[in-house]
C-alpha cells in the first residue's frame, strides 16, 4: 500500500498511515455504527461541491470515508473565476483528513512530484508507476493521488506556462479501489478548475502538457 503525502500547504504528512491506536480506536466506533452485515456506516451529507467546484456527487462521493460528524473543508471558490496556482483547499472527517485539492504552475508531471516543499512527493510516487489517463488533458493516476495537466494560452494576465491540479485522498484505502475512483474523477476535476480559472488552455512552448483535446 502506498503512503499517501500532503502538499506543501498541509505539512509533511501522510494520511493514509495511521497509528495502530487510531486503527482501534476506528474499528470500534465503526463496529457500534455497523449493521447486521458488518458494513461501515456513513451518517454525514456529502457535501454539494468539491472544494466548490461543481462536480457529480457520485465522483467524489468514495473519496468520503465512514463516520458521523460532518466534514469541514476549505473552500476554492472564493478565487473564482480567477484562481490561480499554489491554491489548495482540504476535507477533514472527525479531525482525520482524507483530500486535498491542490493547483500548482508545474510544467510536467515530474516537476509537480519535484517541487519545493516540505513533503518528498517524489520519493513517495515514481513516476514510471503512474497510469495515465484518457481523456481531453494530460492525467496520471497512482493509489491516493491523480494530476492532470495544460498549457495556457500566453496573455497579459497570465504568467503561467501550464496549470495542474492535484487530488490526494486517503480514501478509498484499497490501491486498485483508489485507482479506479480518481481515474473517474481527475479529468472532470480539471475540466471544473480550469472554468474557474486564469487559465486557457491552448499552445504555450513552456510547457510539456499536450495541448487539450476536444472533450465532446
């Protein structure tokens, strides 16, 4: 299983290892909420958007663990429709946290796994062992995270060579399950932040992402 770092924003730490009391301490609050088929329960509303961004609920819905108190998130759309880079917005469940949504200006997928920060992104996911994934952006998916990523178009307002988005998440803690969701979820997570955001994806000779494809 693969240890699953935060971003920059969030501190060197990695949030699918958990404590062997935390794992206890878990095991019985869900075995009180479980039904006669020992199934974990979830007694909390998903939240309506993702950070803000306005997805199908089914997508991220997975990514939203067990419990009963309600999530507490940061949120993106207080930068809309100009959000930028180096923005990040995190869900916490009962104190745990289980996603974080980052942007970053990065010009490749190996200079967003090697960028400055307190955490070693790259020491925890090798860039040969990601799986791309289909669709109009450039995307990679490991177990507990998912990038994609464009050029943007040169412009005034714009100093940016390329603009990615990064999803981490904790949940589901199954590798081949985790995988399956953020391939599903990724380039519909880019599609909404880039609507959001100062970039339009087009030609840029900075960068290294593949110029987007026609969606439809």
């Amino acid at each position: 299983m693969v240890n699953r770092p935060w971003g920059p924003a969030m501190g060197p730490k990695h949030i699918r290892l958990r404590s062997h009391g935390v794992l206890v301490l878990l095991a019985g609050v869900l075995a009180a909420g479980c039904g006669g088929d020992g199934s974990a329960e979830r007694e909390y509303a998903v939240p309506d958007t993702l950070c803000g961004l306005q997805l199908p609920q089914r997508l991220y819905d997975p990514l939203f663990p067990p419990g009963s108190g309600s999530p507490d998130s940061s949120d993106l759309s207080r930068y809309f429709p100009y959000l930028d880079t180096n923005e990040s917005c995190s869900v916490s469940v009962e104190g745990e946290d289980v996603i974080l949504v980052q942007t970053w200006a990065a010009e490749s997928f190996a200079d967003f796994l090697q960028r400055p920060g307190p955490e070693d992104l790259a020491g925890e996911y090798d860039l040969a062992d990601g799986e791309p994934v289909d669709g109009p952006y450039d995307a990679m998916v490991w177990p507990g995270l998912a990038l994609a990523g464009t050029p943007c178009e040169p412009g005034d307002a714009v100093a940016i060579g390329s603009f990615t988005i990064a999803v981490e998440a904790a949940y589901p803690e199954d590798d081949e399950e985790s995988v399956r969701v953020l391939t599903e979820l990724i380039q519909p997570l880019m599609a909404a932040a880039l609507e959001q955001s100062v970039c339009t994806p087009g030609e840029n000779p900075r960068s290294e992402f593949r110029q987007p494809r026609d969606a439809g």
